[in-house]
C-alpha cells in the first residue's frame, strides 16, 4: 500500500514536471506544441512510476526496520522516552525561537536547537527512568510492567491449531510475550474458511485458541503487521521474521522445525514437551492396562496409557476389551513417541 501511494506522488510529480518543463525548452520538440508536451508528461510520469516503486519500496525497509525495533523496546521506555521529547523540544521553543529573527542562520539554529534539544531530553529521560516511575506510582499508574527479560516468541498456525499451546501459558511455564503475524493470521482464517469440514473445523478450533489467549490477563499477545512480498511461502516468512527480531518460534510442525534449526533460529516444539513430560518407565516395573485390539504380531495386544503412549502386551490378544495387570520388559523410544512393551503379569508369574 505505501508502495502504491509513494508511486502515485511521483507519477503526478512527474506529471506536472514534464508540463513544466515544456514552458522551459520552447519549442519542445519539432512539431506541434501539444505533441511535446504530451510527450514530456509521458516521460514525466514513466520516471516517476519507476522512482516511485525505488522510493517505496525502500520506504517499505526502512518502516519495518523501525517497527522491529519499536517491538523490542518496553512500553514504559516508549513512554518516557515521548515525555522526554515533549520536554526538550518545549525548552528549545522557549529558548531558541527568538533567535529565529537573525538574519540568514536564524531558521537554521532554531531547527538544529529542535533536534538537539529533542534528542537530550530523550536521553535523560530514559536515563532517569527509575524518577519517572515513582511519578507515575504518584498519580495511581501502577500497572506499568518492568521490562521483560523473556524472549520474543512466535507462534505459527500449526500450534494455534493444536490448541496445547493455551494450556501450556496458563500453568505458568511459558512466560513472555507471544506474538502471532498477520500473515499467519491470514492462513488461520483462510483453514478456517475451507470448504473441506475437518479443514474447516481445525481453522476454527485455532481462532478460539487464540480468543482463550488473548482474554487471559497473565498473557500478552500481541499481532504484528510485519509481512514480507517475498518469500510467499508462509514457514519461510516465519524464519525470516523469527531472524529480524532474534525471536522463538513455537510450534508442532516437524518440518518447519527442522528447517528453522538448519538456518539458525531456535525452535520449541510442543510435540517435544509432551514427549519429555510423559512418565518413564523402566523394565520391571507393573502398571495396569486396558487391551483395546490386536496388535501387528501374532497374539499381541494393544493398549493406550491416559497420555496416548502405545502399550504393546505379549500374549495379549486375549484380553482385549479387558483390564489387565502387565510387567514393563522394555522402553522404545521413536521419532513418533514412546512405545512400552510389557507382559500380562499373570503369564510372568506361570512362566516361573
């Protein structure tokens, strides 16, 4: 959008540049004098196409370039920061106005006074950042949050789908600010949108997860507007933005997860915390299990802990619909989770 209105200004810039020009350079070029202006508007307003998208575009870097700092900045800095400019550049007023009666390099000290006064009173505002909070305590704003030392951390439409993410915050182990892209946004809404309903469904299931997030008063989500023409892809946008802005991303996306550590930017995997909290067992130990079908080997049986980690029972087809105490004789662990294998302790205990 900036793009387009930067192009624009010039476009009309060159318009009437191109007119003006005509009046300059008499006669314009051999032949009808509208001819030559018509051709210098032409010419006009091309250079100005193409300046303007160079302009805009570089506009375009250099406003997200400031956004991202802007986000890595505490509220409360902005804060005093703005008090600290409003102060200085109150002073230069006072001070440095008469002195724009001098002749010739008046206006240019009052400009010069506004810039270096403006720049020093942000500078001792933020140095004396700790007086301007107890102002704030004086007049009841109290709610002013120190500044966070958590990382920023990223949130991509897979963990938003999941729905863990939400619980994960409210125990109090994930603390931070999360931030979620338009751009990611936009994908929600479009899953959300679909006409395919386990699509329709999941995209739905993920704008409530991020509606439980936002009204929780102990979470800070905030939408960033940062967005990149170039990757389209969206897990590419992810990790360039996640590299700008030094942050993590959260995710249950195996891929995106191992694309993001090849280039460099750190990855929390909720699929990987749940495996870690799953309980441990170790050869010997007795638990009871419910056989819920047959398993791929002959006489196997199959059951599920409350966690869902797959329990497989040797000699157990029999029991299947049934309750049945079983002894641990092994522990595989796969890229897809945690597998038990284990006995029916009653076979254990004929086989002595």
């Amino acid at each position: 959008m900036i793009v387009e209105i930067v192009r624009l200004f010039f476009v009309i810039a060159g318009i009437i540049g191109g007119y003006r020009l005509t009046h300059f350079l008499r006669p314009p070029i051999p032949g009808p004098k509208v001819i030559g202006i018509i051709l210098y508007i032409i010419i006009g307003s091309g250079l100005g196409y193409v300046l303007g998208g160079i302009v805009g575009r570089r506009l375009v870097k250099i406003f997200n370039w400031i956004e991202t700092k802007i986000q890595r900045v505490p509220g409360l800095d902005l804060v005093i920061g703005l008090v600290g400019l409003v102060l200085g550049l109150f002073l230069a007023t006072l001070i440095f106005l008469p002195l724009k009666a001098i002749p010739f390099a008046g206006p240019y000290v009052v400009v010069l006074a506004y810039v270096v006064l403006g720049y020093l009173g942000i500078r001792l505002s933020l140095r004396r950042k700790e007086d301007f909070k107890g102002i704030f305590r004086i007049f009841g704003l109290k709610r002013f949050k120190p500044p966070s030392s958590f990382p920023e951390r990223i949130l991509d439409t897979s963990v938003i789908i999941d729905g863990r993410i939400a619980d994960v915050c409210k125990t109090g182990f994930l603390e931070g600010r999360l931030n979620v892209p338009r751009f990611v946004l936009r994908e929600l809404h479009t899953v959300a949108d679909s006409d395919v309903f386990l699509k329709r469904s999941r995209g739905r299931r993920g704008l409530d997860v991020l509606g439980v997030l936002q009204r929780e008063p102990e979470i800070e989500v905030q939408i960033l507007e940062r967005d990149f023409p170039e990757p389209v892809d969206v897990d590419a946008k992810l990790v360039q933005l996640a590299k700008e802005m030094n942050a993590t991303i959260l995710t249950t996306d195996y891929n995106l997860n191992k694309v993001a550590e090849f280039q460099g930017v750190r990855v929390l995997n909720i699929n990987e915390l749940a495996n870690a909290l799953k309980p441990t067992f170790m050869a010997g130990e007795e638990m009871s299990i419910r056989v819920v079908r047959g398993g791929k080997e002959a006489g196997q049986g199959v059951g599920y802990l409350d966690d869902g980690t797959m329990v497989v029972v040797e000699e157990g087809r029999k029991y299947v619909g049934k309750e049945v105490q079983v002894t641990v004789t092994g522990v595989l662990q796969t890229s897809a989770g945690r597998m038990i294998f284990a006995r029916p302790k009653e076979v254990e205990e004929s086989s002595v």
